[in-house]
C-alpha cells in the first residue's frame, strides 16, 4: 500500500493510505486527506472514472484541500491498485455493474460515516458519475450533494449502440465474458500518444497523466472486458426512460463537455433537463476529462463547483441521516429561482439554456463572460 509518485505529480498534502475490505471480499486502496483548517467545509469523495486510479486526482485534491475540505479517494475494483476478479490485471473487468455498490459502501461504512467531517459531498466523472446517479434515484448514495463531471449516461464513441450491445450480450452468453473486447488490449489509453487523444486539450497535464499511467504499471488497466462492456450498455439504458430523472431528489450539478467524443452531451442534457433538484452546463471546447483540460476550462468548472458546493445548510438535525435531509435539500434547491436547463433537439448543445449555475448568479455570470465569442463544438 504505498502511492506512485512522478516529479511532475506529488503527493499533496498528508494523506493516511489504508485498505478497505467490501462484503463481498475486495480489497480497495482508499486514501484520506484533511485539510489545515481546523473547520472543515466538510468532505468530498471523489468517485472516478473508468480505468483511472488516486494518483491521477492528486491536483484537484490539493484544488479541493485549500478550499477547505477534507478528500476521500479509492480505486474501483478492477481498476488501479484494488483487488481484481479476473487473473489478467490489465483487463478492466467487472462481473456485473452492481458490485460497485458494495465499493462505495464499504467506502461510507469504514471511511466517511466514521472518521470524515460532514456534510458529506460526491464529485463523480464518467463511470463515476453513472454509478452515483443511479444510487441518488435508488437513494443510498450517501452524499449531501453530488457533481458530476460527463456521467456515463450514454456512449457517443461507438457509433451503432444497438449492435454493439447485442453483440456483447451474444458473446457473454457464449462465456467470454473475461475476454476483452474484440480489438481490445493491455494499453492502457493514458499512455497513447497526445495526438488524436479524446481525454483533454492540454498537452501537459495529459502528459502528467501518462506518466503516472506508466509508473504505476497493471494500475493503469487496458480496455474493458465483454462483461464490463455489455454491463455497461445494461446499466446506461435505465438513464433513457424519461420517468427515471425525475424521481432523483438529491440535488445535482452536471458539468458536461462541448467536445466529448466518449460520452454523448446531448443526451446527458435531455436527462438534466428532466431533475427536479438538478442543473447542467456545458463547458464549450472541453473533451470527456474536463478536471484535466486546460485552465481556462478548469477555471469555468470550478466556478460552478463552488457556487454549487457546500451550498445551502441542511436545516435537519446532525445525525438524520435519512431521506428527509434529501428531500428539504431538493425543496431548497427548486426554489433558487434557476431555470433548468433544456435540451435542444438533434445534436447541438442547450449552452445557453444550461449556463445558470444553481446557488451563484456571480459565479454564472463569469462562465457567461468567459464563453463569450466562443463556437460550441458538435459531436
């Protein structure tokens, strides 16, 4: 248990390393940080993408340190230095999309109910994101509130979903479930060339990546498995019943990206538009990594992050940790007096309609300023 540094990617702060065990027998690598101040603003765990791994978030835990808070990271299962269910480490395999719950649970039960600081907050990407939604609708998740960077609601990078999702299933059913995917591999996309990436515009922090990609060895994963993938297409489907966003209640920001070529930015705006307690904008020019883009695309997040985040005080009693600290939270949230956000038909971006920021009209009014003069890029 030990965390993989690079000169250009040091560890911030003082942060306890420590293993956390889920019930059905994984080991996770989780890692704790608190921060100089003696009243935290609270905690912010920080639920990752697919094949990423802690080292890769060190710059927005020390972003997410100075401004006060205390910082939970872990590693998936199956994904950097967590405990895999298949023999070949490199494979990104999971056996069903609902063993994740048990990760984040056992993250809440032995980490962040106990030792952290409340109120307690999510900061989810991609299959981060994904998994968070679909806990805030079947309403364990056990966040105050949760942002989430280009969730995994729907794949824009294979063309014919339909097909692809037959196919997957064909094969698992055939038990070639821990096989990758046909054309798949042990490199890991971090460690392609900058040139052509889908991840991020800037040039250094993806070399930083790629770096820490290398050092940390089988941690960094390759491509998925026939069972991640066909769990995957499974678990996104639920997102497209129009029924499914609106019984979410735990107030939301999505952060999507005008230039995602992974995920699908129109359809994570028909499901924003449909929260009643959510809100998304959408950063032009940004691809599927929006935390490693360039600073003036980090600079437009992280202005939403902190008129969205810690937002307004529970008025529940500390210790009610129940669905009513979500409700009266909703109820503040719907009446902030923010439009939601709408999506356009066809392909093209809601940017204007998605720019309002919940809890900040300052902090809305510096995206606005920033994305003046510039062309939102279509998928």
């Amino acid at each position: 248990m030990e965390f993989i540094t690079t000169p250009d990617n040091p560890v911030p702060g003082e942060p306890k390393l420590v293993s956390v065990t889920t019930r059905d027998g994984i080991a996770l690598r989780a890692a704790t940080w608190m921060p100089e101040t003696e009243a935290p603003q609270g905690t912010v765990c920080l639920l990752q993408g697919r094949a990423e791994f802690i080292e890769k978030y060190f710059e927005v835990v020390g972003e997410l340190l100075a401004r006060g808070f205390a910082v939970v990271a872990f590693d998936w299962r199956g994904q950097g230095l967590s405990g895999r269910q298949v023999s070949n480490p490199r494979k990104g395999h999971v056996r069903r999309f609902s063993d994740y719950r048990h990760d984040l649970e056992a993250i809440r039960d032995q980490i962040l109910v106990p030792h952290m600081p409340e109120p307690h907050f999510g900061l989810a990407h991609s299959m981060g994101g994904a998994i968070a939604l679909n806990a805030a609708y079947e309403t364990w998740l056990p966040f105050r509130r949760l942002v989430t960077t280009t969730p995994m609601i729907a794949l824009c990078i294979i063309k014919r979903t339909g097909i692809s999702a037959f196919f997957a299933r064909f094969l698992r059913l055939l038990g070639m479930g821990k096989m990758f995917v046909p054309g798949g591999g042990e490199t890991s996309i971090a460690t392609l060339p900058f040139k052509g990436n889908r991840l991020t515009t800037d040039p250094a922090r993806y070399g930083r990546n790629a770096e820490a990609a290398h050092a940390i060895g089988v941690g960094a994963i390759g491509a998925p498995t026939v069972a991640w993938i066909d769990g995957a297409f499974r678990f996104m489907r639920r997102f497209a019943d129009p029924r499914y966003a609106i019984k979410i209640r735990l107030p939301t920001l999505i952060v999507a990206a005008g230039a995602d070529p992974v995920c699908a930015t129109p359809a994570t705006e028909r499901f924003a538009s449909r929260l009643k307690a959510g809100r998304v904008i959408v950063i032009p020019g940004a691809r599927h990594e929006i935390l490693m883009e360039r600073n003036v695309i980090r600079e437009q997040f992280w202005a939403a992050f902190d008129a969205f985040i810690p937002g307004t005080p529970d008025p529940v009693a500390p210790g009610k940790r129940d669905l009513a600290a979500v409700g009266l939270a909703a109820e503040q949230l719907d009446g902030s007096g923010v439009d939601p956000a709408v999506a356009r038909s066809g392909d093209a971006p809601a940017v204007g309609s998605g720019a309002a920021v919940p809890g900040g009209d300052d902090a809305a009014g510096a995206l606005d300023d920033r994305d003046q003069g510039r062309d939102v890029v279509r998928l």
